[in-house]
C-alpha cells in the first residue's frame, strides 16, 4: 500500500434543533511499510430556532503511527510505536495494487486523496 486513505462519517442531531457529529479517520502508508494514523471528531449541538439555550461546540483529534503488513491475505496488522498490535479486516477490491482505488478497512471504506 502506498498513500493517504481517508474515510468520513456525519451523524445529525437526532433531536429537534442543529448539529451533528462527524468524525474523520486517516491512514497515510509508505512503501516501505510504515503508517500514520489520524483521527477527527467534532459536534456541534443548538436548540430550535426560537427556543432558549446555549449552542455547544467541541472537537478532539489524536495520531499514531508504526508498521504494517498484509497477512493472511484480508488481515492488515498494524504494529504501533508503542508496542501495540492491532488486526483488521481489510479487503481491496482492485486486488494487490501499491495504489487501491478503494480501501475497505474493518472500521470503513477509505478513499484515496492526494
């Protein structure tokens, strides 16, 4: 794998007013075996238009990064900096290209950016 994949989720408000959640998570792999991963989440909650209350906004991001490999054919291991391992499900619909037009990673699919 090679490149930056990155996958995008937005979750409304539920209840009646404004807002939402969304999170983004980016992986960026290199040839030579090594990823970085990021991580973005964001909300933002107001009441109805002529309703009393306080809007609120909050956002968190975070990153890590260490080796990977493909094993077993549909498992990416991924060996953190720190010592922690973790194994994911993945699948590449365009087979075992440096550069999948699609990545589908256990957590969701991941489109390649510049």
């Amino acid at each position: 794998l090679t490149g930056k994949y990155v996958t995008q989720n937005f979750f409304p408000n539920p209840v009646p007013g404004t807002g939402g959640v969304i999170t983004q998570r980016t992986y960026v792999f290199s040839p030579a075996g090594r990823f970085e991963r990021q991580g973005f989440a964001g909300a933002t909650f107001s009441p109805p238009a002529g309703q009393p209350g306080v809007g609120v906004t909050v956002s968190s991001q975070n990153g890590s990064a260490g080796s990977y490999r493909i094993v077993g054919g549909n498992t990416l291991q991924l060996r953190f900096d720190n010592g922690a391992v973790r194994r994911l499900f993945a699948f590449i619909p365009d087979g075992r290209v440096p550069r999948p037009k699609l990545l589908h990673l256990a957590d969701g699919d991941y489109l390649p950016k510049p």
